[in-house]
C-alpha cells in the first residue's frame, strides 16, 4: 500500500534527515512541513509546506488536503534551558500542538511515528528500558512526557521513539549539538568546560531517521529507545572528538553538573536499552567512531573537497 507521510520540524536536524531517505522513494508520498520557508538543499521528489504545528486550523487543512497515512513528528522546542522560563511556549508546541496532531491522526486513521526523549527519566538509574518508569527533572521533559501521555490517551494508532544526544551535521542548521561544537571550538582555540558527571549513548542522527522510516514502514507500536549503543561521559565524547580530529585536548577542562549551574536540571546517567528496536525495527546503530567518520565525510562533502 501507498504510505502517505507527513512530516513535521523538517528543517531540523532530524527532519533534514527523514527527507534525505524518503524523497523519491517508491510508493511513498513525502509532505515535508516546517516554520518558515524550506532548509533541506534538496527539493525534488517531495513536496514541501510552511506550517506551524501551533495553527491547528492550518494542520488540519493539511491533513484534509494530502489524507496522511502516517505522520513523523519531530517538530519540537528542543532547547531545555529555554523551557525552563518560557513555559507557555514550550506548553504549545511540545504538548498542545501534539494533542491536535493526534486528534487528527485518529480522525484520519493514520499513524501517529512521535520523537520524546532520555530526559522523561530523572536518570538515576540508566541504562533504560522502555517499561521503567519516568520522572523528568525539567520542564522541557515534563513536556515531553505530558506529550507521551496525550498521544496514548489518545486511541490513534502511534510509535513513540525516544533518543537522546543526537549528533550530525546538515546545511542551515538552526541550533548545534556536542560533536560539532565541541570541533569548533577546539579548531578555535577556545577553552570549553566539559561535564564528566552526566553519562549519556550519543545517537548518530542518520539512525534515528532510519529508525523513524522503519516504524513506519513496519507499523512500530508503542514505545522504543533508540541511540547508539555506546554509553560514555558526556566528557569522554568531547575527548574522542577531539581524538578523531586531532585537536588540542588541554583545551577542554573538565567540569560537574552543580558548578556549570544550568537553568534546567539535567539526568546524571541515562542511556537506552535498545534491545526492542534491535528486533522489531532492525535497528543498527553506528558506534561513535563510526559516527563521527560518517559526519568528517559529510563536512567534506559539502564542503566540495570530496
Ligand atoms: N537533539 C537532541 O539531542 C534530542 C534528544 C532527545 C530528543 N530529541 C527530540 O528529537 C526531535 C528532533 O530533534 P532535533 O534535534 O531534530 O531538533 P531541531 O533540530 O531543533 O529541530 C526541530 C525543528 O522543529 C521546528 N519547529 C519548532 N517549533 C515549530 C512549530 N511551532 N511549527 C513547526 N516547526 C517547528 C524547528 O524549526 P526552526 O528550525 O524554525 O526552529 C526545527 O526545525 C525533537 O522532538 C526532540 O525533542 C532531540
């Protein structure tokens, strides 16, 4: 059968991605929808939509106009520091724009493929399984998991994919992640202070939108974990970058979750248990090395040297 995907947040690292596999793809129809006008440097084989998932009367147009089969939601605010002040803004789009998407995904019997994260656990006991229990310690992961909750409740057909530190690089990136700003600042020469006490499975982007295809493909139900499979300090990432591109490692200082003193808390260990995705969805996860071999490419790549 025809799969009639409709895709939110495509400007952002994952949706950039998630086009990059389902444009021009074999009985697959791809409505690519973001805020503002289209970032992704490919623009054949899907079409694409301004859309602001907080105009409900605008999605729901659009689900009228291209009749979705499923839709991937990765339109998030994704930045936790900002939804620790600004919570009706984080209210609307992470939680209210998701009770409607889902509404509609009910009305219109499609799946509803939703991206949440690590951080609905407090993390004080990771590596984690999809049944254990969350407790977020922030706004923005209460918001991701009040967004978990609407789309249960909800009685659609639904895949929920958590992940957790995603790394990667497209063109017109909006916000940067750990590998490409810890390269940055260390081909700068700048210092960066470095948390060695929050432990984390860094997650290769090019996975998770593979992962994402996947559960569409194959009609994923309920929750997976989907990330690398490597779990490390958060300073031992930033070390390995450094590793790989042979830069000055003295210039990154190692620091602790009480003294960095961010707005919004963050889990100590969290990390995923991937078994369930490993056999429902054929998971396979590139290792960090791997990874960032993958993302040194890319940079040559658009860089016009390869
Ligand atoms: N990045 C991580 O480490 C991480 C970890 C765990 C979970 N996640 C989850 O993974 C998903 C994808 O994350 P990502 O890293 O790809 O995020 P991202 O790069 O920040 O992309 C999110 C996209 O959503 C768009 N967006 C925000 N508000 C919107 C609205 N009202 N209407 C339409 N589009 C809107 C943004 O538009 P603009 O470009 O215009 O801002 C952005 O392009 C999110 O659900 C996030 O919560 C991410």
């Amino acid at each position: 059968m025809q799969k009639r995907i409709l895709l939110t947040g495509s400007n952002g690292l994952l949706g950039q991605k998630i086009i990059h596999i389902l444009q021009d793809r074999v009985n697959t129809s791809l409505l690519a929808t973001s805020r503002g006008v289209n970032r992704h440097p490919v623009r054949e084989g899907y079409t694409y939509k301004e859309l602001d998932i907080c105009d409900h009367g605008r999605v729901a147009r659009a689900f009228e106009e291209f009749k979705p089969t499923h839709v991937i939601h990765t339109a998030a605010v994704t930045q936790v520091d900002l939804c620790e002040t600004e919570h009706a803004m984080c209210d609307n789009i992470n939680v209210d724009a998701v009770d409607n998407l889902t509404q509609l995904c009910k009305a219109h019997d499609a799946r509803m493929i939703h991206i949440s994260t690590d951080f609905v656990f407090d993390g004080s006991s990771g590596p984690y399984k999809e049944s254990d229990s969350p407790a977020p310690l922030s706004y923005y992961g209460n918001s991701k998991l009040k967004a978990e909750q609407v789309v249960e409740a909800s009685g659609c057909k639904y895949a929920i994919l958590r992940t957790q530190l995603l790394y990667g690089i497209t063109p017109a990136m909006s916000r940067s992640n750990i590998v490409l700003w810890v390269k940055d600042s260390l081909e700068k020469g700048k210092n960066i202070k470095v948390v060695s006490d929050q432990f984390r499975c860094p997650t290769l982007v090019e996975d998770l939108a593979v992962a994402s295809v996947a559960a569409v493909m194959k009609e994923a139900d309920g929750i997976y974990h989907i990330s690398g499979a490597e779990m490390m300090s958060i300073i031992d990432i930033a070390y390995k970058v450094a590793d790989y591109w042979k830069l000055d490692k003295a210039l990154i200082a190692e620091t602790d979750s009480l003294s960095l003193n961010q707005a919004a808390k963050r889990p100590p260990t969290t990390g995923f248990i991937i078994t369930k995705a490993q056999l429902d969805l054929d998971y396979k996860p590139h290792s960090l090395a791997q990874g960032l071999a993958h993302v040194d490419r890319q940079m040559k790549e658009m860089a016009g040297s390869i």
